[in-house]
C-alpha cells in the first residue's frame, strides 16, 4: 500500500516537474493562456483582479509583453478584456496554444 502510495506521488510529481520545465521555456503567450486557464479554473471562465503587472509577475514577464499578447488574443477572438477582468471566451482554442508548445 505504501509503495504503491510513493509511486502515485512520485508519478505526479514528474508530470508536474515534465509540465513546469516546458512552461519556463515557452514563449510569454503560451505562459500567459496557461495560467488564464488555471486562474479560472472551471468557474465562467473569467479571471478577475489581476493587473498586467501581476499575471506578468506569475509568469515572469513584463508588464509589456503582457499588454501585447493580451491584445493580440483578443484581436483573434480568444477573450474579452475589461479593467481587471479577462473573459476567455475561446476554452478550447486557448487550451491548444498551451497544449501545441
């Protein structure tokens, strides 16, 4: 029981571990879409209360490069930006630009 318990854990660990190192080398948008995703969780699919600077500091970007990205998945439909509050209004799209890094 208990090495099967280990085991489970330690398999998790190396999916997140396996996760974690291709998110570090990915480009700002791919980080940006994956932690939009984590953010709002399976609730509407909004994200609320975060700056610019603060999903730029959660993934270690600028607050610039934040701006740009945010822009230009709006500009392809993929979520609606209003003052601190991101709507993802394309689930699934957004999900394969992590999933395609």
């Amino acid at each position: 029981m208990t090495l099967r318990l280990l085991d489970m854990v330690g398999g998790r660990l190396k999916i997140q571990e396996d996760r974690l190192g291709k998110l570090v080398l990915s480009p700002v948008r791919t980080r940006l879409a994956d932690i939009l995703l984590a953010l709002s969780g399976q609730s509407n699919g909004e994200v609320v209360g975060y700056s610019h600077s603060d999903l730029g500091d959660m993934i270690g970007s600028g607050r610039q490069r934040i701006t740009k990205a945010l822009g230009q998945m709006r500009s392809e439909g993929l979520l609606q930006i209003r003052h601190k509050r991101i709507q993802i209004t394309q689930r699934d799209k957004l999900r394969l630009l992590v999933e395609a890094s």
